[in-house]
C-alpha cells in the first residue's frame, strides 16, 4: 500500500523535518510512505480486500515511530 503522511498527521507543532524523518523511520521498516497529501491506496492486487489488516499494522508501526520520534527529541 502506498501511504502519504504530512505534519498534521503526526501532531500541532511537528515540523516538516519531523514528518520527513517519520516517513524515513517507516520506509525502514519497509512501508511505501512518501510526504503530501493523498490517499491512502492499495499498490498490489494481492493487498486488495487486506487493506484493514494493512492498516492495523502500519498504524501500530506509525504510533512507535512517532514514540521514537518524541524521545530523540525530549531535552536532556
């Protein structure tokens, strides 16, 4: 699936080097994920009729990516 991410998103006050640097964590762990707007499409007919499960999983890998995020940058 081909999934697009921008600052809102994430969060208020992300930055668009935040989002880029979410949408990097997430390319790492093997997501098709590019910055903008647009929606959210299956690439693969094998993915069709899978896109909920599809989801759950990239959510749960969204949600650590921006935990991982929020803790490089809490000061020290």
């Amino acid at each position: 699936m081909k999934f697009y991410i921008v600052e809102k998103n994430i969060g208020d006050d992300v930055t668009r080097q935040q989002a880029e640097k979410v949408i990097e964590m997430l390319q790492e762990r093997g997501w098709d994920v590019e910055y903008g707007m647009g929606k959210n499409k299956p690439t693969d007919i094998s993915e069709f009729g899978r896109e909920d499960a599809i989801y759950k999983n990239f959510a749960d890998d969204f949600m650590t990516c921006i935990a991982q995020l929020e803790n490089d940058i809490q000061p020290e």
